[in-house]
C-alpha cells in the first residue's frame, strides 16, 4: 500500500486490512486491494464526522462501540450504489411477460433486494403498471437495501430530469410530475407507482429477513458479485426458499449460477427458474 505525504489521515495497511475484515463480517462486502484508495476517499468524510485523528482511532472507536450508530454510517459508506432506470432492459420485459402470463392470480409480489436510490423498484412498478393497464391491486414490490442512505432517497422518488432519459416523453407524464419553483429541474414519482412499494432495509448476512409468503419474481441484481461464493450460495438458497415453484429470479449481467444448478435453470439472459428437483433439493432429499 502507498501511504501519500498529502493524505489528511494516518491510513496504513493494517488499517485497510481491518476495514475488509470489518465490512466482510458486517455485510458480507469482500473487498479486494484494489480498493484500497477508494476506501480511504470513502470514509475519510466518516473520520472528520467523528473528530477522528487517524482511521486507527476511527476503528478502535468502532470495535469498541458494537451498538454505536456510526455501524451504519461505515456500511453506508463503503456500499456502492451504481443504479439507473431500466438497466438491463431484457429483464423488466421477461418480467412483464410472466407477468401478463400470471395476471388471473390473487396476486404478485415481487422482491427487489437491492433497491439502491429507488430507480430499479420504480421501474418494476411501471413494467407492472403498464402490463397491467393501471390495475395494480394486487401487486405487492418490496424494495430493500442495506445502506439507509440510499433508501431515504428512493422512499422520497424525487429525481432530476436527466435521469429519466429511459422514459419516452409519454411515460414520463405518465409515471411523473414534473416539478416547478424549487423544485424545477425535477421530477416526482406518481402515486400510483409509489403505492405499490414497500421500502426496507435488509442485510442479506442476517439469518432472518423478515419476508412472509412467496414472491412471483425476485431481482437481486449485481449483488452476489461482492460475496464469496459460500456467502452467495447461503443467500441464493434462501432466495429459492422464498420463491414460487414457477416463480423468476433475475441476477446481473456479470453474474452466472452455473454452480447452483440443482435449484435454479436458466430462463433467459441471467434470468432463473427453480429447477424442477428444488424442492427436493431444499428439503434435503
């Protein structure tokens, strides 16, 4: 590790080491050494928060205070949260097909496990209110994430005018209003989209997620790509745990669960189906 004269805080190797330790056993994050600036420019705004002298008297602080909110001050701030709407369109077309192909059930639910700034879950939403013509009664999106932060921002659906770039200018007026006098350059999240999502935090390490019942379709996009592969097959075991016998897990575009194949089969492009034997499998037979 390079340790730069212009660096405001004493950050040595064995700070970052104790940090990929710390993130690893919280949530799950693995952080390689290519990080290792990255985390220093990510919490260095936490250090001067806190009054810190040096990342060493940040996280002696940290290991001392196991109850200390600053816990998820740290998580927030080492979670990346690259998002945008409709990215991967393939996906939101998959799913408005098994959608449409499901709409005489009681209901559908869906799971977005990484709900980042809200713009994948608001994009779920439109897919379902369009495929469904506006009738969303029964439609049921829970939207998690583990950084809080970001979960602030999608609960609020407030979004500047650029990122709605994915939207015709009919689907703009259809799924926003635009915003005017302070708010001029924005544009709010309607109503009838904002209702169909639930918003709440999640950290896929811990044992119980707080999920009732089943879901149609699960996306838990570009996720797994910063657990090691046990963590990953302890979450996608889960997940089938939770899905229906027909229901539709998508992943992101650089993940692959080849090494799951006996509880999911590929559907389309990084998209899943249980497995006809899953249940078998889940059951331990």
């Amino acid at each position: 590790m390079s340790n730069l004269d212009e660096r405001e805080f004493g950050y040595t190797a064995r700070d970052f080491s104790r940090v990929v330790a710390l993130i690893r056993a919280h949530a799950g994050i693995q952080l390689n050494p290519s990080k290792e600036q990255m985390v220093y420019s990510r919490l260095v705004r936490r250090l001067r928060a806190c009054g810190a002298n040096s990342f060493r008297e940040y996280l002696d602080r940290l290991e001392s205070e196991p109850a200390s909110p600053e816990w998820q001050s740290f998580i927030n701030a080492l979670t990346t949260n690259l998002t945008a709407f409709f990215r991967e369109p393939h996906h939101f077309e998959l799913l408005r097909q098994h959608l449409v192909a499901r709409a005489s059930q009681d209901a559908y639910r869906i799971w977005c496990a990484a709900a980042s700034t809200g713009e994948e879950p608001y994009s779920l939403a439109a897919t379902v209110y369009k495929g469904l013509q506006g009738d969303t009664r029964q439609v049921e999106i829970i939207a998690s994430d583990l950084d809080t932060q970001v979960l602030a921002t999608a609960r609020q659906g407030v979004y500047p005018l650029e990122r709605l770039e994915s939207f015709g200018l009919a689907e703009r007026r259809a799924y926003f209003l635009k915003g005017r006098g302070p708010n001029a350059g924005k544009a709010l999240v309607r109503q009838e989209l904002r209702q169909m999502i639930e918003f709440r935090q999640i950290n896929l390490l811990h044992d119980d997620w707080g999920l009732a019942g089943l879901f149609d379709a699960v996306f838990c996009r570009n996720v797994m790509i910063y657990f090691d592969q046990a963590t990953q097959r302890k979450i996608l075991e889960k997940i089938a745990g939770l899905l229906k016998p027909d229901g539709l897990l998508c992943v992101g575009h650089s993940e692959s669960l080849h090494f799951m194949g006996r509880l999911f089969k590929p559907c389309g492009r990084t998209a899943y189906v249980l497995h006809p034997g899953a249940e078998d499998v889940r059951m331990g037979r």
